[in-house]
C-alpha cells in the first residue's frame, strides 16, 4: 500500500493550502510505536538533492530503460492512458506488474492496497538494517500512467537513503527521465504490521516558507486478498474526511451523531458506482432520492433522517453542501487511510471488520487509531452497515469530528 494521495475528496489539495488547520494531533502520541526499532540520524544535516555519481546514474538509467523496454508492449496496447478510466489503467499497472517481478527485485503499484510481489527481499533488507547491518534494496513501482518509479535504499550501518527515479513515455513512446534524486532518511521503522515508514530530509524553514512533509508509507507484507477486497469494496470510499462513518462511536440504537448529509455523497458513489455532482456550492436533494440512498446502507427511517439530519421541510429536500474551506479545517488525519486487517464473521450473520487507520502525512503512523466497523449483508446481496467502535480510547487521539452544515455536536 502506497499512499501520498488520498484522493478521498478531489479538492484536498486545494483545501490543504487555502484553509488554515485547526485541529491536529499530538505527533509525539501518534509515533509511538510498540516493539520496533526506529533509527534516527545523531547529526542530520541537510540530506537531500545529494549529488549523484555519474556512473552510478548512468547505471540507474540504464536499468529504468530497461525496465521500460520489457513493458513497452502492455504501454501501447494502452496507448491513450491518461483519458482511459481508472479501472483500465489498473489493468495495465498490475499486467506491468507480473512482467517486472520476473527480475526478481520487490515491485508494487501505484493504487492503494497494492501488494508486494517479491516483498521478502525488502522485508530482509529492512531486518538486517535494524541489526545494523549494511545493504541495499530496489524497490520498482508500476505507476498508472504506464512509466515506472526506481527506488533504491541503501544502509551504510549508520543511515539510510534512498535513490529515486521517474521514468515516463513521450508521445513517440520512447522512456524519458523525469526526475533522479538522492536523499537521506531522517527517520525510520519497519513496524510489526509489516509496512516501512520513515521520513526523508527535506527542506525546512526558514529556506522554504511552506511545510515540505517528507514522510511515507510503504506496505511491504501484503495483507490477505480477502482483507484487500473488504478495504477496497466497504471502506475505502469513506476514509476518515467529510463523513465519520469511520471515526466516530455509533451502533444501531445509537445513530442520531452521524452526519447524514456529508455521508450522501459517499454512499451515492457506492450505490450508482460514480461520483455525486453539482454545478453549485449548496443544493437540495429531493427527500424521496436522499433517504433512498442513506436507507440502502443504514438501518435508519424516514423520520429518524427527517429529525437527525438537515431537512427543509417547505421544500422537502435535505441540504447537502460541498466540502471546502467553509465548512472543513484539514488535518493530517483526514488523509489516512482504511486498512482492513481482519475479517470476523459472527453467528447472527454480522460481519466485523478490524481497520487500521494509515496515516503517512506528516505523523507517519500505520496505526492512528484501531476500529471495529460492523456490516451485515442483507437478502438482496446489498450491505447495511450497523456499527463502528473505536478501540482503546483512541477517539482521544484524533481531531474532533467537524459536522458538513455544522447542524451537530459531538
């Protein structure tokens, strides 16, 4: 699992740098990790945009053309990726995939719950840097848009670093170098959830005006296919930003906290299979379609909705309004992810889902907080779901829930 764009609402970029946050979490609280070793540079100095040998980038281009020439084939028969749908990309990453782990090197794919094909090489890699012992690891990422990312991490007993090159197609499909750069990594950990997280040097202020965040994420041990597939069909559309589906206590006697109307958009994805559009800010949306909606999935009436959400009774339609600066303060942990990484099926038909919230902006946490999520499918195949808890007082850790029309309190 790689993340550094959650994609969970399309505007957070623009949201990250126009609204200032007021909310964020203790970093010193959300780093502590159990039973893993965090290695830490004694004298960081500036660390990035090192200079690169010309020999040993020589070689690095030499190996991303390589590279580039044994997935040409799959490329063009893609040809036109970029206005291809998302579905139709993914295919051409993963048949990329399957021709570049023949080398034998670990590589992965650019889309959230990618799994490692040939992770134990870096999962040795890793392990034998915490026993301080010296070596060097490339990691290659089939990316979307049909070129490939070299990443290559070296530990000299002392620090660690990593190589990075981007390698893309020109309109006559031939392999361009976008970038190469070096760099060391401040701080690091393979964390007994099976993903490397660590932090690169990058500039601070005062020589940049602007946070530049330099931390990551990578899941090196996959996770089950059946705890992909539950993350990517039940959870994945939610995250933990503009609903609290996912980060807020609730069970089917006690639902009157969830924000109904910024749930809308989220549960219309997963009922129509597209995103919620409108050509304006704020909109009414009919009672009969809302509650259709929100009902397909919750175990919620008409009048319950009617009370608990913002409703226009003149009118009978229910507000909805878009995600922005008005009504969101960012924060780092609106961008995690949902990882499920148990499945439970229980005797009266219910299913519990154990989900870890990733987080690789700037806390760099695989674990922000443990929650329970339980769904029960119904007799016509659909899920309704009936239940979260979140585990270990972590509610504690995160911001407090910011309410879409501001209509409720926590």
């Amino acid at each position: 699992m790689k993340r550094k764009s959650i994609l969970l609402v399309l505007c957070i970029g623009m949201i990250l740098t126009s609204c200032e946050s007021k909310i964020s979490l203790n970093s010193t609280d959300v780093k502590n990790e159990k039973n893993q070793k965090n290695t830490t540079m004694e004298n960081p100095d500036k660390g990035y945009n090192l200079p690169i040998d010309e020999d040993k980038k020589k070689e690095v281009v030499n190996d991303c053309e390589e590279i580039m020439g044994i997935v040409r084939d799959i490329y063009s028969e893609y040809n036109g990726i970029q206005e291809a749908d998302q579905n139709t990309a993914e295919q051409m990453m993963n048949r990329m995939k399957e021709i570049i782990k023949q080398n034998g090197n670990p590589v992965i794919g650019s889309d959230h719950y990618s799994v490692m094909d040939n992770y134990q090489k870096m999962e040795q890699f890793l392990k034998s840097a915490e026993q301080e012992e010296k070596g060097s690891v490339i990691l290659y990422e089939a990316d979307t848009d049909g070129g490939i990312t070299r990443k290559e991490y070296s530990y000299d007993g002392k620090e660690m670093s990593v190589m990075s090159a981007k390698m893309i197609w020109s309109e006559d499909t031939e392999p361009v170098l976008t970038y190469i750069s070096l760099s060391k990594i401040k701080e690091w950990a393979y964390t007994e959830n099976g993903n490397f997280c660590y932090e690169l040097c990058v500039p601070e202020p005062p020589e940049v005006t602007e946070i530049v965040d330099g931390s990551c994420i990578i899941r090196v041990k996959p996770l089950s296919e059946e705890c992909r597939e539950y993350s990517k069909k039940y959870v994945s559309t939610f995250g933990y930003q503009g609903n609290n589906l996912l980060c807020s206590n609730w069970n089917a006697e006690d639902m009157q906290g969830l924000d109904y109307n910024g749930l809308y958009e989220y549960f219309y994805q997963m009922k129509y299979g597209e995103k919620f559009t409108a050509e304006k800010e704020v909109v009414g949306i009919p009672a009969e379609e809302f509650e259709n909606v929100i009902m397909t999935y919750l175990p919620v009436t008409k009048e319950e909705l009617r009370e608990w959400a913002v409703y226009d009774e003149q009118s009978n339609m229910f507000i909805w309004e878009r995600l922005g600066c008005g009504n969101y303060s960012p924060t780092h942990f609106g961008l995690s992810l949902p990882e499920v990484t148990e499945v439970r099926n229980n005797e009266d038909g219910t299913i519990v889902l154990t989900i870890h919230a990733v987080c690789d902006s700037v806390v760099c946490n695989d674990v922000v907080i443990t929650h329970e999520l339980t769904m029960k499918i119904q007799d016509d195949g659909t899920i309704q779901y009936v239940g979260n808890r979140i585990l270990d007082n972590g509610i504690d850790n995160i911001p407090r829930y910011q309410y879409r029309l501001g209509n409720l309190q926590n």
